[in-house]
C-alpha cells in the first residue's frame, strides 16, 4: 500500500502530527495530487545533487500541469485554481533553487516514514512505545473519572432545580389562594380558626420548610460542585496544560514529538459546558428567589458568592484555554523553529481550547510583539520591531482540519525599527543580538452569555536575527533557554544565563541529530563530546569528588592505597585511566559536571579557533545535506577519540576503517582512518585529510569511499580500505549508495570520421610522495583539477575505464597484505614533505596510461 494512504488510515492523534508537516512551501493538496509520483523520487538524492534537483524539479512541474489537464476535463474549476496557484508559487519560490524543495519534501517524506512507524509499533505494542502515543495514565484515567462525575452532579442538579422550581409553585399557589380567599387576613387578625384553615396553614408551614430545606441542600452542593470543579480546573491548566507546553517547549529543540491537544480540548470543554450550566442554574436560584423570600433564605446569603465564583473559574479557563499550538518557525527552516529572520516570512498558529460552535468566526485575533517587554527593552538596549502582513485574524473551525477553534498565520515578517543607535535604543546593550529574546503576543476579546473575557497568550521567546549567518548562534540560545527553564516569558534570562548540567546538554546534543535524522548520538559518542567541551581536568575534579565520597565507604587500607593513586598525577590523567579500566571501556561519567553558556557557545575550544557549538553545528549540517543516509546506517562512528580510535583498530586485520568527524575543521569535515601493516609487520594507522562541504559537493562521500585508492611508487593504484568497522565489507555497505554507470550501447557508423569519446570517472587518489618530487614543480601547479582542494591529501582524478583497468590490474589482491605494506612508508613520507603535495600536486588529469607512468 502506497504510505500516503496509510497515513490516511491513522488515528486522529498521529493525523494531527501529520497536519503540522506541511505549510505552503510544500502544501498538502500537492502530496494529494500526486502522491504515488512523489513517492518514486529519490528526493534524498536531489537534495544533494543540484543537477537532479533541477530535473526532479521539472518534472514536479509537469506532472503538474498533466494533473491540471484532468481536473480540467473533470470540470473541477476549484481543484483548477488551487493547483494552479500552487504551481505558480513553486515556479516563483524554487526555479533558482531546486535543491530547496527538494530538502523540504525529502525531509517531510522521512518524518512520515517515522510517523507511521510510531502508529505500527503502538499498534502492535497495545500501546505507544514513543511519548507520542497518547497513553492514558493513571493520573489521567482519574482525571476522566472526575469529570464524568462532575457531568453527573451537574445533571443531577439540573434534576434538582426542577424539583425546587415545582415545589415553590406549589407553595406559591396555595399560597395566594389561601391569601386570596381572605382566610389568611381572618386568621391574622385573630379571629375564630375554622379546621379547615388551620389546616391549610399547617399545610403551608410544612411545604416552606421542605422548601427551606431543599434551598440548604442545593446551595450546600453547589458550593461541593463548584470546590469540585475548582480541583479539576487545577489538575487541567497547572498539571496537564502546564506538561503539554513543557513537551512543546521540548519539541522545539529537537525532542519527542509533542502530542496533539484533542484530548486536551475535549476535557477542557467538558469542564467549560459543566460550568455554563451551573452559572444557568445559580441565575435560575435568583429568579426563584425573587418570586418567593423569606428570613432566613440561604439563596440571598449565599447566591452572590456562588456567582462570583462560577465567573471567576470560568473565565480563567477560557484564559488558560488560548494556547499557541504552533510556535513562529519559518517555513525554510522547519527544524529551527523560534529563531526568525526580519524581512522573511514566519507562521504560527493559536488555538482556543474551548471549542463553542457559537464561538465560530467571533473572535478576532491580533498578533503584536513585545508589548508588555516595551520598557524592558529600552533598559537593557534591545531592539525593537514591527510585525507586517496579516497581523488580525478571526478564529475559525473550518480551516482546521479537526474543527478546532484556531486562527493560522502564515504571512507575518518582522521589521526592525531603525534608531539612531543602529536600531538599538540604547548603546549600553550588554546582550548580543542573538541572546536578545522577544515575545510574540495574541489577544482577542470573548463576548459570550453576558460576560466580557479578554484573552491574551504569548509564544515561546523567540530570537530575531537579520543575516541568515546568526541562525547557529541563535539556534544555541533558543536551546539553552529551553533546555533550562519553562518560564514562559523570562526574556531577561540571558543577562545572568543559569549553568547547565552535561546529563541536560547530552540529551540535547543527541536530540538535535535524533530530530533530523534516524539516529541520535550513542553513550560513547557523547562521551567524546564531553571530553572535548569539558575537557580532561574537569573530569578529573569531579571524579576526585566522586571518589572521595566512596573512599569514605572503604576500609582505611584501601583508602590509603587510592589516595596515594588519585595524586601521583597532578592533572589527573592516571585518575582517567583507571577509572576508564574500571568500567571496562571508554565511556567515562560526566554526569553532574557543569558547563557554562559561554563554554557552551561563545568560547573557542582548547588549541581552536572556534567554539564547541558552531564546530558541532557544522557537523550537524554536514551530515544533513551529504552524508544522512550513511548515518542513519549507523556507518559513521562520527565522534571519537584518536585514542580510542587507535585501540580499537589495532587488532584488527589490515584494511578495517572507521569513519569519524574530524576534529580541526571549523566548516565541518570527515574522514576515514585506517589500519595497516609496514614492512616490518608493524601496525600502522592513517587518516586522510578530511573532506569537507566543497569536496562532497562535487562527488558523494560513498563513492569516495569506494573509488579511494593509493598510487605507490610503481604507479599501481591499490586500495587500502577494505572493511568498515568492525567488518562489513565496503561494497556491502557503501555500494548500494553509489550511483550505477549508464553505459548505452551506441553503434557508430563504421565511417572511420566518427570516433566515440573516452568516458571517465573520478577516483580519489593519494599520490606517493617519491612520485611527486620526480616531477617538475611548474608542471605540476599547472594540473591542479578545477574546483577541488589542492590542500587535501586525496583528490579527484578524471580517467577513463580503460585506464582505470590498466592501473588496477593487480588490484584482485588487494584484501592481502601486501600491497598495503608500501603504504606506510608512503604517508610518513607525505609528512615529511607536504610541501609538493599539497601545494604542487594537487589533482592531475590523467587520461591514458602513458600519461600516467610519466607522473
């Protein structure tokens, strides 16, 4: 079954997660349309490769145009005009830049793959295994008890009041007979009692006590009622609501998806309907107590403080109720959401929780920024903006696809207002731009059953950046604040940024792979990070701590002898080591250690140039845009010690490779390291210099892989990669990446004018040393390959197939030994004279065998 129309078989919950994917720069109508022919593309691919992109672009226009020509024929004039409109805005948005959409179908290709893997396993499980599911907990399983018993005494209420209103006409009647008959006025004045009227009037005093008496007893459960509603309306907004925004929060930085608010607003209109009525049903107490009152009438005691607070909980539902469901994001950058660009379009969506048919296309919604941080913003010199487009907007059920209650933006831009300080109001700002925080604020009125309600709820704080070069920086600071509060309106926060803990950071760390990809970060890897944010020596601190709390537990023996250990080394490398053998492996505990914002994001690493988060956060692009799928794999080791590099390659058979990030490229750069054996049998490990975004854009990290060789000293190409680690042969894992050669058979005429063009391939070669000092310096800086990297160890080399034969003639034995043995010499000798090879050799053209032997 095509995944579109399993999707449409979901739950409402996971279609509600499915909903949020799309927005106008890849509309939902356009996955409708042309669901099968979308899912046939290799988006993944094009989003990497521009040329593909290109084409892949052109044909989503065709096959627009062909579904155009049916809705035509069908006369569907509606389905005419919106696929048209969607056409002329792809055509107006991307034509410049194919490998945009690309990326944004891909990406929501990839989260509807997961989305119905969540639903399977929830499916199969009896319950969701992701905290997407909607599990019902115990604490909610009582919640739903509540409210049922809540509707209940409501109902029972309602039965109540119609048993006061007909005992009080009865009274009311015999009453004013009794009255009217003028047998009341003779008793009153003392004349003779006739048994008749005597017993009328006993009849009278005994219908106003049960009158009485059911007055005491519905005021009394009104007030439980109400004491009960109260509780619930707590357990609703401060437990539930507060949770959901919490998740929200969570969400936004790369965390579980957030579950929908169906469930929410169900409960949240249960209670809000409960309420009217009992509001309905205390007013109806005034009315009766206006036809009949006596001395001593709770309803005139206790009526007015029932009312009070029946308005005062309702009206605080319905403010709790108006919720952000979708935080400003930009649609180009759906997984960077709260960070906005001045003069780009954003959306976000509000939602009132309280869905009242009556309510629909009533309130009007009015979006504004900073308004209650006005003052705020001129002390501590932040910025100020306007917000343009379509800032008012009515609430509607129609354009939700659930009928929610709810009012979309999706043409809003922020512009800064310019000062004469630069924009700033004043000059003593002590934050950057991308530390300011801003709150975008929706208000609107309710006007409903004679109260005035006015509503106003606020996004999460939000950075405003004007060049998209801030988005890393920007980035950070929204996960920091989130990370670390769930203040909603805290825009102060970076003045005196609170540390965090690295158990916090490391879940964020591996969220933010986790979130785009289908991978998130393992222990060891973290660990690696740990040590290059943290550092060794704070390691070593907070392990003496660690260890001094348990030398407390030990003997005095034993004490003494670690004591003695813990300070042969002042810096505390033994300390790591031990502790390293202690847990059997690696991964050390940096749990508890604390990292400032400034570690985190502003100071440069140790030996660097560069800060922790824009080294990661490069690498985070890089594996996103050129790598994802050998991620998702699991291929990439990514992040690890040269350490631990070293020991877990050197048992290994020649050949092993692993795959890691490198640790000096700002830009973000990866490479492979492997292990070989020298003349001598002597283990030897080599990394290539890393390739960056540059190199990957010219050929995919696959088919680098693949098509790696070395050119030894008798020209003759050898590979020295053999198994991914721990021992996947590398065609196993990185062929079916690789694109297959289209090799057409043409049939030339046999004119002898006409011969056919060699066809080539690039390869990544390292060049020997010894073979680069033979040949002439001008000559060489006169082949470097055009658009490649003179700088990196292996390069691009365009040769024909026949050649490439030729070279590898002896290439079959290349999982021996042998061949690898010369490699060693090789790269130590590259070491010691980089000066021709990286400056001089760069990537020669070679295209027949001659040419080849001559370099």
């Amino acid at each position: 079954m095509a995944q579109w129309n399993q999707l449409q078989q979901l739950e409402t919950r996971y279609l509600e997660q499915l909903y949020h994917l799309y927005s106008d720069s890849f509309p939902m109508e356009l996955r409708q349309f042309l669901a099968p022919w979308i899912e046939s593309q290799d988006w993944a691919y094009a989003a990497n490769k521009e040329s593909h992109a290109t084409l892949v672009f052109h044909n989503l226009l065709g096959e627009i145009d062909q579904q155009y020509s049916r809705f035509l024929q069908e006369n569907n004039v509606l389905y005419q005009h919106n696929l048209r409109r969607i056409k002329q805005h792809l055509q107006s948005k991307y034509l410049e830049k194919p490998m945009e959409i690309a990326r944004i179908v891909a990406r929501c290709l990839w989260e509807e793959q997961r989305l119905l893997q969540t639903a399977t396993t929830a499916q199969q499980d009896g319950q969701a295994a992701h905290p997407t599911g909607t599990v019902v907990t115990e604490k909610q399983q009582i919640l739903e008890h509540n409210l049922q018993d809540i509707r209940k005494r409501v109902q029972d209420m309602e039965q109540k009041m119609k048993m006061l209103e007909n005992l009080q006409d009865d009274f009311d009647f015999n009453y004013k007979t009794l009255k009217s008959a003028g047998e009341l006025s003779q008793d009153q004045n003392g004349n003779s009692q006739a048994a008749a009227t005597r017993q009328k009037m006993s009849q009278l005093e005994q219908m106003l006590s049960a009158l009485d008496q059911l007055r005491r007893q519905i005021v009394t459960e009104m007030a439980g009622l109400l004491s009960a509603m109260d509780f619930v309306q707590k357990n609703l907004t401060d437990d539930e609501l507060a949770d959901w925004k919490r998740r929200q929060q969570i969400a936004c930085i790369g965390g579980p998806p957030n579950i929908c608010l169906d469930r929410l607003e169900t409960w949240i209109t249960s209670l809000a309907e409960s309420q009217l009525q009992i509001r309905q049903q205390i007013r109806k107490l005034e009315e009766l107590q206006q036809k009949v009152s006596y001395k001593g009438d709770p309803i005139i005691q206790h009526r007015p403080a029932l009312e009070e607070k029946i308005v005062n909980l309702f009206r605080n539902l319905m403010k709790s109720a108006f919720v952000v469901e979708r935080q400003p994001c930009m649609p180009m950058h759906p997984d960077r959401p709260l960070v906005i660009k001045t003069g780009v379009q954003f959306t976000t969506k509000v939602r009132l929780l309280v869905k009242f048919p009556e309510l629909n296309y009533q309130l009007k919604i009015k979006v504004c920024i900073d308004k209650e941080s006005g003052d705020v913003a001129a002390i501590r010199g932040s910025r100020k903006f306007n917000i343009l487009g379509t800032n008012t907007k009515v609430m509607n059920m129609e354009e939700s696809n659930n009928g929610s209650l709810s009012a979309e933006f999706k043409h809003l831009t922020l512009r800064e207002q310019r000062c004469g300080n630069g924009g700033r109001t004043n000059s003593d700002a002590s934050l950057i731009v991308t530390e300011e925080l801003h709150l975008i604020t929706f208000e609107t009125e309710v006007y409903h059953q004679g109260l005035k309600i006015d509503l106003e709820t606020h996004s999460l704080p939000v950075v405003v950046i004007s060049n998209i070069c801030q988005m890393p920086n920007a980035w950070a600071s929204i996960l920091w604040y989130n990370m670390l509060t769930n203040h909603p309106k805290n825009v102060n926060f970076f003045t005196k940024p609170p540390v965090g803990t690295w158990d916090q950071v490391a879940e964020v760390l591996s969220w933010q792979f986790s979130s785009t990809t289908k991978r998130g970060l393992t222990i060891e890897q973290l660990t690696t990070l740990a040590e290059k944010l943290l550092g060794e020596s704070v390691f070593a601190h907070w392990s003496r701590v660690k260890l001094h709390q348990q030398m407390q537990r030990d003997s005095e023996k034993k004490r003494n002898l670690m004591v003695r250990k813990l300070y042969r080394d002042s810096e505390g490398h033994e300390l790591m080591d031990r502790q390293r053998d202690m847990q059997g492996g690696p991964c050390v505990n940096y749990s508890g250690c604390q990292i400032t914002w400034a570690k985190f994001c502003k100071e440069n690493m140790a030996g660097k140039g560069f800060s922790f988060w824009v080294w990661l956060d490069n690498i985070i692009d890089l594996v996103k845009k050129y790598i994802l799928a050998l991620w998702n794999e699991g291929y990439i080791m990514g992040f690890i010690s040269k350490e631990r590099e070293r020991a877990i390659l050197s048992p290994k058979p020649p050949g092993t490779f692993l795959l890691r990030f490198s640790e000096s490229s700002k830009e973000g750069g990866i490479t492979f390291t492997w292990v070989e054996k020298d003349i001598n049998g002597k283990t030897q490990i080599q990394s290539v210099e890393p390739y960056t975004k540059q190199q990957l854009n010219s050929m995919s990290f696959a088919e680098i892989i693949i098509s790696y060789k070395i050119m030894d000293a008798t020209n003759i190409l050898v590979s020295p990669l053999v198994y991914l680690y721990p021992d996947i042969p590398k065609e196993e894992a990185f062929g079916k990446y690789c694109r297959p050669e289209a090799q057409p058979e043409i049939d030339f005429p046999d004119t002898g004018l006409i011969q056919p063009y060699l066809k080539t391939k690039f390869i990544c070669v390292t060049p020997c040393p010894s073979v680069i000092m033979d040949f002439p310096e001008s000559e060489l800086m006169g082949n470097v390959f055009p658009g490649t990297n003179s700088g990196n160890t292996s390069d691009l080399f365009p040769m024909s197939p026949r050649t490439l034969d030729s070279l590898m003639h002896n290439e079959a034995a290349e999982a021996n030994p042998g061949p690898l043995e010369s490699l060693t010499l090789d790269m130590e000798l590259s070491n010691d004279h980089p000066s021709p090879m990286r400056e001089g050799f760069g990537a020669s053209t070679v295209s027949d065998m001659d040419t080849c032997r001559n370099v």
